[in-house]
C-alpha cells in the first residue's frame, strides 16, 4: 500500500531554490492531515551536507541521490533516477515545485510512471485519504477542483509563490539516507552545453514577489526606465503586456498573460495597461493589485483592489518618492 | 529530416469560460477554436527546417471532427499532410490517455523531430509532448525558444529559458521540442497555401485504426478526476484612490499599500 508524502528538491549552483522549502512545508502540512511522514528527495552533486536542514521546514527524512551527471538538471537523468526511487519507495504522494524544472520533471515523470498529474496546482488539500487539489485553468478563468483515481503516487506540481513556507524549527532533524539507484549513461541523450546567466540579477517573473508591469500606455522603450526604478526601490521585477512585447519594447520572457508568464506576486502594479482578458488571465492569482490608467473605464480597473485614475508619467515617479517614506 | 507537428484546439483566447450545468465541463456552444497559439510556433519551426534541409512535415491533431479545420490552417502555411485522430470514445480523455492516443499514430511514421507547443492555453498542463516523448523513448527539451539542427543531422542544439538563465541543450535526434514564445513568428497562411491545402492528404484515425482499446480513454478511464469547476475566487470591490493631483493620489496609494495591504 502506497504512503508517505515525498518532495521533490530544486537546487542551482548548490544551493536549494525557494520552491524547495515551498513544496517541504506543504509536504508537511499534507502528511499531517493524511496521518504520514514526509521523505524529500534530494538530487545532485554534493548536496548531502545541505540535505538536513529541510528537516526545519518539515521533512522527517531525506533521500538523497548524488551524482555528478545530476547536476545541472536533465530531464532524462532526473526521470531516470526519480522513477526507480519511487518503484521502491511506493509513496502515496509525490509534491514538485511547479517551476520550469519542475514542470518539466512532472510532465515526463508522469508518463514514465503511468499515473495522473496535476500541472500548477494553487491549493492542496487532504480528503478520505485522497489528494485533492486545485489549479486554475484557462489560465485563470476558471478553477478545477480534481483528485486522482486508481492512481498512486498522486502527483501534482505548485504554483510557484502561492504556498508558504514554514517558519523554520532548528529543533527537528530528520534522517539523512544515501539513496540507492543506477545511472545508464547510455540512456542520458541530452547535455546541457552552455548555461547563459542573465547577469542583470532580475528575479523571474513567475518567482517574484512584487511586478511592476508596463503595456502600451507606456508610449514607448526609453520609458521603462521609470517603472525599473519603482522596481528596484520595492525589490521587484518589471513584467510588460503583450501588446508592449508585440511592438519590440520589452523581450517576449516580460510578458504576463495567457500565452505569456502566469505569475503569482504579492503585489501586481499594471501601468498604461488596459486589463485585456488575457492579461488578466495571467495575474489574477496575484495577492494585491494595483492599477494606474488615465481611463477611468479601464476593464484593470475591475480587477484591481488599489485604482489611480491619472496619467503614469505623473503617478509613477510621485509613487517612487512616496514610497521611500515607507522603507 | 521528417517532421511530425501535434496540434491541439483550443477555446479562442477572448473567450469567457462559462461552466456547464453538470459543473465539471465548460459551455461550448459559442466558442471559436483555434489552434494553440504555442502550436503555431511548432508549425512555423518545422517548416523553416524543412525550407533547410528537405523532408515533410506532418501535422497530426486529436478531438472532434472540427479540429480537421486547424489541421488545414497548417496545411495552408505549409504542412504537407494531416492526421486527426477522432473517435467519441476519446472525449474528456486526460493527458496521459492523449498521449497514449497520439504515440500509438506517430510510433511507426518515419521521423527526425517532432514539436508541439509547451502548453496548451485551455487545461494549461504542457504534459502531453513530455509523456508522448516518454512513451515513444525519445528525448524531450521543454520551452525550446531557439532550435538549431546540426549539418550532419544528427543532433539538435536547444535554447530553453529557466527563471533567471538560459540553458543550451544538446541531444541526439530523434527528439521532441516543446515552442515557446520567442522561437519565432508565425507565418500566415497565404490564398494560394489555402488552395493547395484542400488536396493535402488527411487521414482519419479511429482508436480501432489504432489498435486500441476504447475503454482506456475518455471521462470513465481519467486518472485525474475533475470533481468540480468553478468560476475565479471574486475579488472583492476595489477602491479608487482619492486627491486632487497625481501627487496626493501617489501618497494615499504609498500609504494604503504600507498601511492597509502590507505589502510595503
Ligand atoms: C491569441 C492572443 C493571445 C494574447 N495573449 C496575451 C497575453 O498573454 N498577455 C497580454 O498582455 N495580452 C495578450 N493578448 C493581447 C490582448 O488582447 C491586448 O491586446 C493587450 O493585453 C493590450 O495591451 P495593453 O493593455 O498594454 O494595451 P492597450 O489595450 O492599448 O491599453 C493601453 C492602456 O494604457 C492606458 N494609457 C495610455 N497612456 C497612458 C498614460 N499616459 N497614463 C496612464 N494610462 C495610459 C490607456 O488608457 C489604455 O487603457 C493576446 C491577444 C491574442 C489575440
Ligand atoms: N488533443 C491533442 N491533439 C494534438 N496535440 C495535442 C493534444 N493535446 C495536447 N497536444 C500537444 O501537446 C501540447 C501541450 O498540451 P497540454 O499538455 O494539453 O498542455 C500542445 O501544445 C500540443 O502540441
């Protein structure tokens, strides 16, 4: 009979990845409600020594796989590895940080272990026994609520952002174990050949706390510059509409929508952005919002908990000031 | 090099998701369906190898019988033949069915690379080409935003974004490319395309053509068992901010966001 809740790790360069500690926390507040433990799977290259301290946030006990061909990540070693160590473990649940690795990892994971999966799901719950979950879908226009039948372990990935993390306990420790697998380097068919850093240090949009986004009212490229430095102030990233992508001004990876980055930030600030339905598809699950737009009939305006009906090239560099009051 | 496009339908972008009464399914009556717009950059990428190094395009689509409409869109821009796999036992299959559907048509077609986009904009999974690539045994890269075939043929090299970086993948071929955004534009479909793309060959395919057993698809055989759709959480009323000039409203919004949201 399958049981315990497992988590899987993300780590870059050595270090664990937010999502990490966001997928052990809601490991643990799973494994309470269903009554099980919580094992976190760790994967790379000399990650051992770090491997304990996911005890703090909840983890009763750490696989760990360590192997240079785990670092960085392929989708072809992790599945590899992942898949012989859940064929042992026989876990009831399996938790992946929806990130780009993680959902990567999810998507094939899933095939390779024939079961069900459920891609950025933004809430998690325990009921009969059962994982139940929910994720927007049409980008946000709707929301499923789904559970998994005849299907076991029952896998879904997180939105980034939306779970919190647990307050860390120095008390708790867990067992640290050595994890047991082989490695075909004849099955590994993809390497990675060169890893480009974006040296500007911007924190992703879908991992951001705080957006200030930029769409046509922003006339044009030189005018960022405004919203870059209310971002820099707030700790923030500036995301762009489509129609502000479309016209060259800001790169494709700037855009929030339905076919562009679904983002979850603590506070969303739209700027010369008229509220199309697929931008509001895109940020809808952010806590707070605010809208500026010169329109006071701007559909934003609808969504936003926070409006200023006023030209930007005003407001925005009034609100920069304003703010430095507060920091 | 031989190239095989999925192609996925999918509620027209301007759509509002109305629920249906049985609250597990959305009214289709009025939607216009279009082709997945990630699915379109997979188009376009196939064809510009293909405008390189020779070979055909194959563009294969698995729904209702309106899909065959997007599968002659790719026809028009270029595609030389379809597939579409249809069959009423198919309807409300997940990802995993789909994908057991889709490889059971491409696994005896001769391929080099196959694309589909990195998630489509109505269930929002990105899981069907990953689990198609895992039952064929094939590699698959994810978010591919630049592709470069090697001149041998025999590797494909992958641009792929990740939060923050950008990472260059190798592989050998045959391989599964998922597009993003970014990887290129989109031609459109000109009037002579759309002539020629009426006597493009495109085959239907059963699940009995398949070989396969209809009651492993459909609602009945889903491992993911939608309990219940419901429209997004309101959001409560907002407030517009009050004052005279930009300035007033800029401080009362900088005190609201301190004093009132928390978030500064
Ligand atoms: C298939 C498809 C997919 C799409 N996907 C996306 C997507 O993922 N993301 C997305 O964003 N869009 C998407 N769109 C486009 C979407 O429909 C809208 O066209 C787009 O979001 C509009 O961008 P915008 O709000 O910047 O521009 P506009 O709608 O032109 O709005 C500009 C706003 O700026 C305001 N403004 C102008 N000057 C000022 C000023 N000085 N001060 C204050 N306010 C000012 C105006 O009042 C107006 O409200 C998609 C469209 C299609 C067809
Ligand atoms: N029914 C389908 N027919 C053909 N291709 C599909 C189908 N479903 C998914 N795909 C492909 O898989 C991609 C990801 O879809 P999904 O996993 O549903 O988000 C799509 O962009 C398509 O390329």
């Amino acid at each position: 009979m399958a049981e315990g809740v497992w988590v899987i790790a993300e780590e870059r360069d050595g270090e664990f990845r937010k999502i990490t500690y966001e997928v052990v926390s809601e490991g643990r507040r799973l494994a309470d409600a269903l009554g099980q433990s919580v094992t976190a799977v760790v994967l790379g290259n000399g990650m051992k020594d770090k491997a304990a301290d996911l005890a703090q946030y909840g983890a009763d006990k750490v696989l760990v796989a360590d192997d240079a061909r785990l670092s960085p990540y392929t989708t072809d070693a992790y599945v590899a590895v992942i898949s012989q160590l859940v064929k042992n473990g026989d876990p009831a649940v399996l938790l992946i940080g929806g990130s780009v690795q993680g959902k990567d990892l999810a998507a094939r994971l899933s095939a390779n272990l024939g079961v069900g999966m459920a891609q950025d799901c933004t809430g998690f719950a325990a009921e009969d026994g059962n994982l139940v979950i929910i994720r927007p879908i049409y980008a946000g226009k709707a929301y499923a609520k789904v559970t998994f039948e005849n299907s076991w372990p029952q896998m879904a990935t997180s939105r980034p952002n939306v779970l919190s993390i647990n307050e860390p306990d120095a008390s708790r420790s867990a067992e640290v174990v050595d994890a047991e697998f082989s490695l075909d380097d004849a099955a590994l068919k993809t390497k990675v050949v060169d890893v480009a850093k974006d040296e500007s240090g911007k924190i992703d949009l879908t991992e951001a706390d705080k957006i200030v986004s930029g769409g046509r009212g922003m006339k044009g490229p030189e005018n960022y510059e405004i919203l870059e430095k209310l971002a820099d102030l707030i700790g923030g990233t500036v995301g762009a509409s489509r129609s502000a992508v479309d016209a060259g001004w800001r790169p494709h990876s700037d855009q929030v929508g339905q076919t562009g980055k679904v983002v979850s930030p603590n506070l969303y600030i739209a700027c010369g952005i008229s509220g199309a339905i697929q931008h509001l598809a895109g940020m809808s699950t952010s806590k707070v919002i605010v809208a500026i737009n010169k329109d006071p009939d701007a559909p934003i305006f609808q969504k936003a908990d926070y409006g200023v009906v006023a030209d930007l090239f005003d407001v925005v560099p009034a609100l920069t000031e304003e703010i430095k009051k507060y920091l | 090099m031989n190239i095989i496009v999925l192609l996925k339908q999918v509620p027209d972008t301007e759509t509002q998701i109305k629920i249906a009464p049985d609250g597990k399914s959305i009214v289709t009556d009025d939607i216009k369906w279009i082709m997945n717009p990630y699915d379109e950059f997979g188009v376009e990428e196939a064809l510009r190898i293909k405008e390189k190094f020779g070979g055909e395009v194959t563009v294969v689509g698995l729904g209702p019988k309106r899909v065959t409409e997007s599968i002659r869109t790719a026809l028009a821009m270029g595609a030389d033949k379809g597939i579409l796999i249809t069959d009423d036992a198919l309807e409300g299959s997940d990802s995993l069915a789909v994908a057991k559907a889709i490889t059971a048509a491409v696994k005896d077609l001769d391929y080099d690379l196959i694309f589909t986009g990195q998630r489509g904009i109505d269930d929002d999974m990105g899981v069907v080409g990953a689990s198609v690539a895992e039952l064929l045994g094939i590699p698959n890269i994810s978010l591919g935003i630049k592709v470069e075939i090697s001149e041998d043929q025999k590797t494909v090299t992958v641009n792929r974004p990740v939060e923050g970086q950008t990472l260059v993948i190798e592989s050998s071929l045959p391989a599964l490319i998922t597009a993003q955004k970014g990887l290129n534009e989109p031609r459109y479909a000109s009037l002579p395309g759309i002539m020629k793309a009426k006597r493009k060959p495109l085959e239907e395919k059963s699940l009995a053509d398949l070989g396969l057993d209809a009651s492993e698809f459909g609602t009945e055989a889903r491992k993911v068992k939608i309990l219940e759709l419901t429209p997004p959480p309101e959001r409560a009323a907002g407030k517009i901010i009050e004052g005279e000039t930009p300035q007033e409203k800029a401080a009362e919004l900088a005190r609201l966001l301190h004093e009132e949201a928390k978030v500064l």
